[in-house]
C-alpha cells in the first residue's frame, strides 16, 4: 500500500478534494550509547532469493527471532459489561503499523531506551501486521542517511518479506491477537524485485518452493500467518495456488491490491472452484465508503461473510484525527443503520504513522530535533501516548464517550483539529484473555525510564515489549458524578515532559515510578464525588482460595478511601465495593490481600478501583491481581552464561517451562558489590542484555513467575571476571568500498586485551563463524593459544567471505571472554546461472542472487569487440526498475560480459560465450588435484602431513564437504590438516561449476596403530639389594592412543603384583639369596602391538 490511494478512482478523489499524503518522520538510528550493539539481536527484511535458501542455521540472530508465547484464547463477550453495551463484537480488527517506530535498518527486540512505541491497545486488535519494511541483513547501514535519503529512492534495498518483530509477537500473543508478517511487492518501492520469481517449483515434491520456505518460517519464528500486498502489474493469477496451500498450511492469509470495493476481482482472491480457499481474508482499498452497501450485497448473493472475509480499509496516517481522509470520515458508512457495529470488518491502516510518526509534523522544534526527531526523544513520548489513546478510546479519551466532537483540539500534543475521528472504540468492544482462576499486572507498559523491583530502581532506560503486563482493558472508563479524576501511567520522576514549544511541562502528579516494570497506575487529582475506574475485562471463575491481591502507594494527605470494584456476570449491572484495608494514609507500597471466599462460585467480569471524594488525591497502583491458591512455580534449570562480552553485553539461556505454568521469568545481575541490575522480564528461554557488569565476580539469578503472580526460588549461575582478559577488541578496518567494517588482514583476525588477573596463565582464542550452514566448507574451528600477558593473538581465519564471528578468549576456566567482528571480504561471489535466462539472442536477467550484492553491469561485446551497455544498476534504487526486462542481444555471436561489485567492493567478472544466439554451456567438470595423494596412511597421534585439495575450472565453482570432518582435523585455505583419530577416514569433496557440472573427490585417511603402548617403570633404575632386604616398590603404569591396555608383570620369587584401580601394577618383595632378578612388564594394546620394560634387582652376598 503506498502513501496515495493507489486506485485510479480513489487517487483522482484525493485530487480533488486537495489532500496531500502525510509524509511523517522516520525512525532513525539511536545515538550514543543507545546504539545497536555489536552482538544485539535485530532482524531484517528478507527477499526472495534469502527465502528461497532460507534456514535457521544461517538467518542472522535466528534464535532470538523466535517468539515463545503462544496465541492464548480470548474469552467469550459479556455485552452488558462493555463500554458500550450495543456492539455486537461481530467485526474484527486488523492492524497495520510500525512496531517501536519505522526503523529501517537494525530493529532490535530489546534496547536501553525509553523513546519507542509500545502498543497500548491490544484489546481493540484480533490481528496485528508490521508495516514499515526492513532493508536485507547484508545491506550496510551506512547507506542510509535520514536527513538525505528520498523515502521513495533511498539508495537501500528492503525486503520483500517483513516478519514482525518477535517482541511485538510475543505480546500480540499474550493478549489473543495474531501477528502477520508482510509480503510486499510494488516495483516504485521494492524497485528490482518482482513476484514473477516466486513461483519456482520444487523438482521432487512440485510444491512451491517459496511457499514451503515460508510455511518454514513462521512455524520456527512462531508468528501466524502472511498478509500479502501486490500492487506489481502483471499476471499475478499463480499466486492463487501458491496462496492457497499457505493458506491450507494453517496460516492466516489477507490480499490486498487496490481494488476499492467488493466484487467478483475481489472475491476471486477469496476462493474459487479450482483452489478451494486462496486467502482467508481480503483488504479492500479505501474508496469503499461510495459502495459500501453495493459490496456487502455482493457478499451476502456470494455467500462471503463480511465479519471474516472482507475488510475495509481505514487510511489512517492521512486522516489523522480530522478525518481528512473520507475511508476516517465515512467509516460509519459502514455502521448498521442506527448502531455503530460495522457490516463488515475494519483494517487500520498506520495509524502509527500519525499518532507516532506524525508528531514531527504537527510539532516543529528545530532547535530540538538536529539529532533525533521529536518521536524518538524521552521529553515527547507522553504526546504520543495521549494521541495513541485518542485513537483508540477517542479523541476524549473515554470509551463510553467515542465519536466524531465539532471542534474539539489538542493543541498541548500537537492536534489542532481532532473533530474528524470517532475512536477504534466507537466500533469495536474490549476484547480480553483473561480468564480461569488467576490474573496479574503490574500495569508495566513495556518501556521505562527505570526498572523498578519492589518500588526499587534498579536500572536505567529500557524498551522490551514482551515484558508488557495485560493492561487495562479501558483507557479510561470513569463513573463519577462529579470532576473525573486523571488516570495515567507513571514512569518515575527521571522524566521530564516537554511542550510543544520545547519548554518543561510541570508534572501535574507526584512521580512514583513503577513497582515491578517501568510504570504503574495512576490516578489523581480532584474528586469531587465518589469514582469508580473499570480496569480489567474479566472471566474469572472465584474460588474457596481466591484472594484478591493490590499493591500501592499512596502519595496524597487526604484520608480517602481506595476500594476493589467487582462486577460478576450474573449481575452485570452491580458493582460490588470490596474493602481494602490501609488506603486512606500516605504511606510507601504496601499490599492488601483480600479474600474472595464469599464469592466462591460467581464469576468476575470486571475488575476495577472504587474512591472517595477527595481534593488533590493521589495514588499509584503497582500490582493487581487474582490467585487460587496456585504454589510458585518450580525454580528454572539449566540456567548457562553462553557468552560473557567485556564490554557489558552478555547472552544467557536456560531451560524453560511451558507457559501454562509459567508467565514470565525475569533475570537479575548481581555485580561484585552486590548492585543488581535488571536484564530481562520475559517468556524466553534465552536472554540477551546490553549492559551487564564486568568487574569481579558477576551473578546472575533467574526467577520464573506464575500467572498469579507467584514467584519462584532462582536459579544461579556466576562468572568471574577479575581472573579473564579485559577490553578485548577486534583490529578493524574500512572495507574498500567504505561502507562496512571488517577485519584489518585478509585471512586472519587479529585481537587484543588487558591481560589483568590473566597475565600469568595461557590465553586459549576460540574464533566461531556465525550464520553459517554446517556443509559450507569455511565452517571450521580456528583457535591460538598465547601467553595472556602477550595481550594479543593473531588468529588464521583464512576465508574470502566477510563472516560474522564471535571470538572468545578463556584464561582457565568459564566461558572466558567474548568480541564480535567480521571477517575481512575479498572476493565478490557471482550470479549464478539460475539468475540468467538466454535464448533467442535475447537475454533476461533475474535479481542477483548473491546476498552483497551492490552494483551490476551488464555489456554486450561481439566477435569484432565492440560493446554494447545493457544493465547499469545499483541494488535498492531505481536503476532497478525494469532489471527482469527482455533485452535484444545485438549480435548472434559474442560474450555476454557480467562484472558483479558487492557491498565490500570487491569485483568479480564473468564471460558468458554466445553462439547462435544461445548461451554456450561448459560439459567439462571442475578437475581436482590432490597433493601429495588422495589416499594417505598415517599412525596413530601423528600429525598429518598437509593435504593439499585445489580444483580448477573455467568459470567459478562452489566447493562443498560431502561428509564431516574426522575429529582432530580441519579444511582451510585448501588444506587438509590435524591429527586425526584411529579409523579409515573417508573425506568427500563436491565441486560444482558454474554451469552445475559436478566432479566428486575423496580423500582416504588409513590411521593405523602399529606402536606399542606407552610403558613405564617408576623408579626405572636398577635395584642392588643384601639378602633379606625389602626393595623399593616398583609400579609400572601404561598407556595406548587407541584405549585400553593390558599390562602382565613376572616378578622374581617372594614378590608380588598387585594390580591398582587405575590399572597401573605395584610391585613388592624380598629375595633371601644372593643372585641377579628381573622383573619384567609387558603391555599389549588392542591391536596386540607390545611394550616391555624390565627392572633388574641384584642381591649381593652380606648382611643388610
């Protein structure tokens, strides 16, 4: 979907009613410390070609990328206990927009900043799509230049597919709502990737191959489904077999084009006769509004139901709240006559995009935003949280008071006309997840200025939305007859708001701060009559052991009472006050638990707080919640520090329980003087943290927390830096072409440290490749060993590619000490043949297969020489359009000259002969050379003498392990090296050419034990002895490369062997007459192979 309304008709009306498309800030990339650290999970966009060899093994951070919580059921709809009572909740809600901003490049799930969006409203959501786009994992960020780049021609590359962010997952999950990743294809923004290429067919199964890859990603990252945007011309009609098996997979699937009303062209993506069901769902564009009733009586003659199948889009970015927008102005079109239900479902599309985004357009602060726009600075989010809520409750803020106020404004956050939207609110009820027995919130919104643990601050900014506690179900739903109190979410006095003039905003509250999280519930100012607040949707079945549990604190004089309010389903017009003792003093966080008992039986359908009159009152809510007596869960197991950076960061996992019994876990640092830190509050069984200590010993305790609240004893685990390295970096450099950073040499990676409390041991350097698949040939171990006080090391890494590494230096024991970097580039990797198509004497080109890829030329030269231009492009802009673009060949004869320059700048040719017309395909297979020989016999605990294996051939080749190293050996730079183990070893080579002409090569390794055991004698020495003297025990000891020994001992008269646990034998005795002995030892290895060693004992004539 593009800014303008895509539709000839619907781009003509927003001509002539004079409406520009909002344009918006864009997220750009954190500043200082708050940037992307080098280990910090992000994730990326994904084109074809990526999809088409996607796998977990290689997709950068995959592990993180995997969100864990699964959908969890709503419960059924009680309408008399919503805000408003007449909806029927029949319609259902999608919701398009960026997750913590637009960021292009380096999304992270987690970050130490407080300035990201976290969406408050997933109540009023059934399912949730990310739309902001994400450029390819390999392309450098340095392209991009916010204050430069054109948003339609930014000189990058997104990606056709957007999974979204598994953080953002993780609380779509929680609260019932479903998360789509985006397929997008529109050649003015994806310029140079087409779905044309997406309908290769596996040769085996004939299943799309794509398709399959898909299905294979969202069940490994545990999202649901795909929602598929094709504003591409063209034949786009196999895209309904191909939708239709996703479809058939499970996976919820939505179509859009820009189409503006539904008919037969629309209905056709819904199903038909030859594919069953395409799409579960299809978005109709926005000039709906004009044939509404049209398209919903085309729905009912066809047999499509509205509230599943058919959703109308909303425009929201450019509505804004004026509704300048007629699919905003005219959403009540849709409304059943004299109710504000929808005929058919809604989708909203970015409304982020304003409320977020668009604050730097309503809002111009020059002398603030040179940086950072305002949307990305701490001092404005408290504007973006309020027009969030006028979106979704209405532009008043109160859900029982939604749609359209002439004239209403808010100029305090930038909206100087808010008379045009009626609020999600106004058509669609709370939806909520929480039932059965037991509840709890901590009211934590998913950012912070601080973490607080019991009121206690205990770290600094932070965003992390799958910490976010369920949240209240209205925002706000007040009852009072008299002045309506302010309701809010509190974040601690560590931030200061600012105006739209850039001055300081006086706190209107006194700030608390949270109780477990970054915020908790606020309510103040005057009440001038008793109040009642409804928070939380409910199914809640009471119990003999329900207790009803609220946390605290009151900062007012007043002695204002605070009360549970409790509405049960079978009285929904009923509240019930609950007393709860200790709420008319000013006091710290305290907490009352009440019993339910009396309630046994009912259900609760609402949870919310009752107060009484008061002026000036105050108080924070930091916990609420509702248990059945459920224990704790069990303390988590295998908790492990996987990597312990020196810089702070530190990646951890552990085992994790299912989470019908476990909620959350949260992970604790606790530095050598006993400071803790918060790292993670989450559902995961991994946890990354940015600033971890480092100095001395570093604990960790991981608790896990049961959906009452309930908390576990914690697991521990340690590590101790004061004996490690420190300051361990990576030497760098600029790659050729400037725009990434990479190893300083070609071939090796050279690290440095302070030796500290390493200095006197020996420093082991363990340097793993990342994101690599395990048949590539370049995945080996590399490694040194130095004296640590060396404070260097120069590892051998000699590969061509630029591989992501993680390095780790261990003095003694532990997970010693980590860095990340990235191996120096050096060669360009060509296209492939599969990118090619030529016959005719014409020439089509496919998009570039190699994943750093940058610039492609594409010359013509004939047998004469002379050369014709065909393609100059560069990846990501427009000189992309038209690449899959038949090009005539000007001659039948010649060469075909490909030269491929990639991110690093390293440039590869390639010469494709030409004759007839037709490519000239090579028949002859890359020729191995084997040195000194392909068959090698080597004894046993021998080092291998190096194994040289080369392969020519005239055009590139792909060099492949068919089988796994032995252990104790390594491939590297085209060497076989090591010691291998006991066995006949078969190693086996593919190398396949450019044209796919295969040649195999084995290399047989015979290691043969032919030595005798390890044999020794202790004292070795002979012995000379008086008769009746006692001689020195003599114990014989052996060992043997290929196991076990058997070890047989003769020993003179009067001696004996005694055999030890350890097998080893002990000799002892005496010899009475004079005369010469022997004690003799033989050792017999498993291939009979044999030692002796003898020990003579003389005894000479005389006394002792």
């Amino acid at each position: 979907m593009r800014r303008a309304i895509a539709s000839v008709a619907a781009g003509s009306l927003l001509i002539g009613i004079g409406i520009s498309a909002a344009q918006a800030a864009d997220s750009v990339p954190a500043i200082g410390s708050k940037e992307i650290a080098s280990a910090q999970p992000r994730f990326s966009g994904y084109r074809l070609q990526e999809i088409k060899d996607w796998s977990p093994e290689t997709d950068p951070y995959s592990e993180y990328l995997r969100s864990a919580i699964p959908l969890q059921q709503r419960i059924a709809p009680l309408q008399a206990t919503q805000a408003n009572p007449t909806l029927d909740g029949k319609a259902e809600v999608m919701l398009m927009q960026g997750d913590y901003g637009n960021a292009f490049f380096d999304t992270p799930m987690v970050n130490n900043d407080f300035a990201n969006h976290t969406l408050n409203f997933w109540q009023y959501v059934d399912y949730f799509s990310p739309w902001h786009g994400a450029a390819t994992a390999s392309t450098p960020s340095s392209l991009y230049d916010p204050a430069t780049s054109d948003w339609r021609n930014r000189g990058f590359e997104f990606g056709i597919v957007n999974i979204p962010n598994p953080a953002y997952t993780n609380a779509a999950h929680r609260n019932g709502v479903k998360s789509i990743a985006t397929i997008y294809f529109d050649p003015a923004f994806r310029p140079g990737q087409t779905f044309k290429e997406s309908f290769d067919k596996d040769p085996n199964s004939h299943g799309y191959v794509i398709a399959q890859k898909l299905k294979e990603m969202a069940e490994y990252y545990g999202f649901d489904g795909y929602f598929l945007n094709q504003e591409e011309g063209g034949d786009d009609s196999e895209f309904k077999p191909f939708m239709a098996w996703l479809t058939a997979q499970g996976l919820y699937t939505q179509w859009y084009d820009t189409n503006s009303t539904f008919n037969a062209a629309k209905k056709e993506w819904l199903s038909d006769e030859t594919n069953g069901q395409i799409h579960d769902s299809v978005f109709v564009n926005y000039g709906w509004p004009y044939s509404v009733n049209q398209a919903l009586s085309y729905a009912a003659a066809n047999d499509v139901d509205p509230y599943k199948e058919v959703f109308f889009g909303v425009e929201a970015n450019q509505a804004k709240f004026s509704g300048s927008h007629t699919s905003s102005s005219m959403l009540p079109n849709l409304y059943a006559p004299g109710t504000k239900s929808p005929r058919g479902s809604v989708a909203l599309f970015t409304p982020s995009d304003y409320y977020q985004r668009g604050l730097d357009d309503d809002v111009k602060i020059p002398a603030l935003t040179k940086d950072l726009p305002l949307m990305q600075q701490d001092e404005f989010q408290w504007m973006i949280a309020e027009r969030e809520r006028m979106y979704f409750s209405g532009v008043k803020q109160n859900p029982r008071d939604t749609g359209t106020k002439a004239g209403f404004a808010r100029a305090d956050v930038g909206v100087k006309n808010a008379s045009g939207w009626v609020g999600v609110a106004d058509f669609t009820p709370e939806r909520s997840v929480i039932g059965g027995t037991e509840f709890s919130s901590t009211f934590n919104t998913g950012h912070g200025m601080q973490w607080f643990s019991q009121g206690k601050a205990t770290d600094g900014e932070w965003t992390a939305i799958d910490s976010q506690s369920l949240l209240p179900s209205w925002q706000w739903w007040v009852d009072t007859e008299g002045a309506r109190p302010k309701v809010d979410f509190d974040y601690g006095d560590t931030l200061t708001n600012k105006s739209t003039a850039g001055t300081e905003v006086a706190p209107t509250f006194t700030q608390v701060g949270g109780y477990e999280g970054g915020s908790s519930l606020v309510v103040h100012g005057d009440l001038s009559a008793p109040t009642t607040l409804r928070l939380f949707k409910t199914d809640l079945t009471v119990e003999d052991s329900s207790k009803l549990s609220l946390t605290f604190k009151k900062t007012s004089s007043d002695s204002a009472a605070m009360r549970a309010a409790l509405i049960f389903a079978d009285a929904p017009d009923q509240v019930v006050p609950v007393d709860l003792p200790d709420t008319t003093a000013a006091g710290d966080w305290t907490t009352s638990n009440v019993d339910l008992a009396q309630f046994a039986g009912r259900k609760i359908a609402t949870i919310g707080l009752q107060f009484d009159a008061a002026s000036g009152y105050q108080i924070n809510v930091g916990a609420i919640g509702v248990t059945a007596g459920a224990k704790a869960p069990a303390k988590p197991a295998g908790l492990s520090i996987t990597h312990a950076y020196s810089d702070g960061q530190a990646e951890l996992t552990w085992d994790a329980a299912g989470f019908d019994s476990v909620d959350r876990y949260e992970l604790t640092a606790i530095a050598a003087d006993g400071t803790a830190r918060h790292i993670y509050t989450g559902y995961a069984a991994l946890a990354y943290a940015k600033v971890a200590p480092t100095d001395g010993v570093v604990g960790y305790e991981l608790r896990a927390i049961g959906h009452g609240g309930a908390v576990s004893e914690p697991a521990t685990v340690s590590f101790d830096f004061s004996g490690q390295p420190s300051k361990v970096t990576v030497a760098e450099a600029a790659s050729a072409s400037g725009l990434l950073t990479q190893a300083a040499k070609a071939g090796e990676v050279t690290l440095t440290w302070t030796p500290g409390g390493s200095a006197g041991k020996t420093c082991r350097v363990d340097l793993s490749l990342l994101d690599i698949a395990k048949d590539n040939i370049d995945d080996q171990p590399y490694g040194a060993s130095v004296p640590c006080a060396d404070g260097s090391a120069t590892v051998p890494v000699p590969v061509a590619e630029g591989y992501s590494f993680v390095a780790t230096v261990t003095a003694g024991d532990g997970p010693g000490v980590a860095v990340r970097g990235a191996t120096r580039d050096t060669k360009a990797e060509p296209m492939p043949l599969s990118d090619f198509t030529l016959a005719g004497q014409k020439l089509a080109l496919h998009t570039p297969s190699p994943k750093d890829w940058w610039k492609l030329s594409v010359k013509f030269a004939t047998e004469a020489g002379a050369e014709t231009t065909l393609v100059t492009a560069k990846r990501g802009d427009n000189s992309n359009r038209g690449l899959q673009n038949i090009r005539n060949l000007p001659a039948a004869n010649g060469t075909v000259i490909v030269t491929v320059t990639d991110y690093s700048g390293n440039t590869v040719e390639q010469r494709l002969k030409v004759a007839g017309g037709e490519l000239v395909r090579d028949t002859m297979a890359p020729v191995f050379t084997v040195t000194p020989s392909a068959e090698v016999a080597v004894e046993l605990g021998s080092e291998l003498e190096p194994i040289t294996v080369a392969v020519t051939d005239d055009s590139p080749v792909t060099l492949r392990l068919t089988t796994p190293l032995p252990e104790g050996m390594s491939y590297a730079g085209g060497v076989l090296s090591g010691t291998p183990a006991l066995g006949t070893h078969v190693i086996g080579f593919d190398a396949v050419d450019w044209y796919g002409n295969l040649a195999h090569q084995d290399v047989t390794i015979t290691v043969a034990d032919t030595t005798g055991p390890t044999l020794t004698a202790t004292p070795p020495t002979p012995q000379t002895l008086r008769p009746g003297t006692t001689a020195t025990p003599v114990t014989f000891a052996s060992t043997d490369l290929s196991g076990p020994v058997t070890l047989d001992v003769q020993v003179p008269k009067h001696f004996t062997a005694t055999k030890r646990a350890d097998g080893s034998v002990v000799v002892t005795g005496k010899v009475s007459k004079p005369g010469r002995y022997e004690i003799v030892a033989t050792a017999t290895d498993a291939f009979g192979n044999t030692s002796t060693v003898t020990v003579p004992i003389e005894v000479k004539a005389g006394k002792p």
